[in-house]
C-alpha cells in the first residue's frame, strides 16, 4: 500500500522550503515552470532612434526592420531523489504517515533546501550581469566595494527596491565593524523577512553560512527579478511494508534550477578573488582570440544567455548582421566567464 504525501502535504512542504531557504521568496515569480520542465523566454530588441527625415517618403521615421527577440531557453536540470525508512519497532506509538511528513520535512531541511540554495548561489555568481574581482575585502574597505556594486546596478537603470546583498558572517562582520557604519545602527533593525538583517546602501543584507556561497566570492547582489529558482516537488510517498521492510519506505523525488535571466542580468552583480574571472576575447577583422572556450553571437545579442551563441572556431571570420556586432565571451578552466567583448 502507498499513500501519496505530495498532494497532502504540498502546501507543508513547501511553506518548509521557503523557511529554511535563503534565497526562496528572494527571486522573480513572473515566470512559472510548474508542469513543465523547459521554458523559452522571449525579450524584445529595441532599435536606435534616428533624426525624423521631413523629406524621407516612406522612410522619414528611418529603415524599417522587423522586431527581433532575444531567445533564452531555461531547462530544469536538477532532478534529485531520496529513499528512507521507519522501522515499524521504531514507530509502534505513533501514527506512519505523520512520521513519513516529519521526514520530509527532515530531508527539506538538512539536505534537498541547503543543496538548492548552494547550487541556486553557484549559479547565480556563474551567470551574474557584472563579475568584478578583487583581493580579500578588509574593514577598511567592505563599504566601498559594495558602493561599486551598488553603482554598477544604477548604472544598469536597475529599480532600487528588491535589491538583496548575500554576505558571510565573515563579510557581515566586517561591514559591522567598518569606520562608516560603525555609529549607525540600520544593520540593527527588526527583520524583514528570514535571513534579512537591515540595510546597506538600500539593499536588504542576508547573512548566509560560509559554505553556501562559492568559495572565493565576497558577496553577491542580486534583484530579485533578475534572478529565478523554480523548485517542484514531484513525488512523494510511503510504502507500508514493503518486500524488505518491516514498515514503512519513504521515497521522494524533486526537481529545480536557478538562472539569471539575460534581459535583466544588469541586476546581479559578484564580487570574487582576483584571478578567478576569464580574459575577455579580442575581435579584430571579425576574427576572435583568447584562451578557454569562446561564445559568440552575430545578431547583437548577449552570447552569455542568448539561444544563438555558438562556440567560437579558432581562425574563422565572422560577419554580424546588418546594424550589429559581433559579440563574445570566454570561460577558462576554473573560472568565471569573462566580460563580454564586442568589435
């Protein structure tokens, strides 16, 4: 006999990911996987203004061309499972299926949320808008480098709210200790929300445990619809005695990812030690070189998320479409990909 937890306890389940997730409720909810496993997003290109030509005919608004979109394909790539079991010694005095929830959410907490928000942080650094590198930050200096960050999102026409500043407890200290925040006490305030622990340059801070974030990288900053980590559990259930069991098997089953999507990818910025982000490529004659594997795209797209980026031929010459440039960038063994290069 089965009994299936996933409808039961859906909602349970997942009001428990949130809570324990760092990062759950901090992304964009625009886009909804559920049911599906890939998802094709479809962003518009503007084109250039043009002086308005009086005595042009036809064409006094300019050339008309046909409104591109830029292609990038989200797939679920993380399918995990668990198995676990209730010895029926073990459960005489209380009631199966509460103890098979009880597990789940056990499971939730210790392993599937924390591997999630690991990988969802890898992810999020791997694909962020802006990577910029730097020694170790010190007190001295912590403010500073989350103001360049800060920046580098005005710059970006980012909106000011939703924005999230992911620090250790190491960094956190740090900016706690600094000369310029040492008097102020917004760091101080009530909570927000789970993990949310004040302010700094009006992005809300979320102290995160060391091992969460990638080794090396001193924070991430992130908008919250700039980034997406839809997450399904897909099945769950417990079998009554099975061949091999006396009482109870519990199996489970979850899928999920993380992006940055690429139209807003301005919106997430990392901070990570010097020598770990790739050297850009250089384009000269619609040639491309560089070291590691290069992506390249012809229709002025991002090549970092767009569906047309191709990987880059050494010695072939390449030739954009009409009204754009070639564009590309490099990822190293061991690296971080490198700023995108245009010529």
């Amino acid at each position: 006999m089965a009994i299936n937890l996933a409808a039961r306890y859906s909602d349970q389940i997942a009001e428990v990911f949130t809570r324990a997730s760092f990062i759950k409720g901090k992304t964009a909810e625009t886009f909804d996987l559920t049911g599906v496993k890939t998802l094709k997003v479809y962003t518009p290109i503007t084109v250039e203004e043009v002086d308005y030509d009086r005595d042009g005919g036809l064409k006094r608004y300019g050339e008309v061309t046909e409104m591109q979109d830029v292609v990038q394909e989200l797939t679920m790539t993380q399918d995990k499972a668990f198995t676990l079991t209730i010895d029926k010694g073990n459960n005489l005095d209380q009631n199966l299926v509460k103890n098979a929830a009880d597990m789940l959410r056990l499971q939730l907490n210790e392993k599937s949320t924390p591997a999630a928000d690991k990988y969802a942080f890898h992810r999020f650094v791997t694909m962020a808008g802006t990577i910029a590198e730097s020694a170790k930050p010190t007190k001295s200096d912590i403010i500073s480098k989350i103001a360049d960050a800060s920046q580098a999102l005005d710059d970006a026409l980012v909106p000011d709210d939703n924005r999230y500043l992911y620090l250790t407890s190491e960094m956190y200290k740090l900016v706690c200790t600094s000369d310029e925040f040492a008097s102020v006490d917004v760091l101080a305030r009530q909570s927000i929300a789970k993990g949310v622990c004040g302010e700094v340059f009006g992005m809300n801070v979320v102290r995160v445990p060391k091992s969460y974030l990638p080794e090396n990288v001193w924070f991430l900053v992130a908008h919250k619809d700039a980034v997406l980590m839809p997450y399904k559990i897909a099945d769950a259930k417990v079998h009554e005695d099975p061949v091999g069991v006396s009482g109870a098997l519990i199996e489970g089953r979850h899928y999920y990812d993380a992006y940055v999507l690429g139209a807003k990818c301005g919106g997430v910025y990392a901070l990570v030690k010097t020598g770990l982000v790739s050297a850009a490529p250089v384009i000269v004659g619609g040639k491309i070189t560089g070291t590691g594997t290069i992506r390249y795209t012809l229709d002025g797209s991002d090549p970092r998320y767009s569906d047309s980026a191709k990987e880059y031929v050494a010695e072939t010459v390449l030739t954009a479409e009409s009204g754009c440039r070639i564009r590309a960038f490099a990822t190293d063994t061991s690296k971080y990909p490198s700023p995108v290069a245009e010529g």
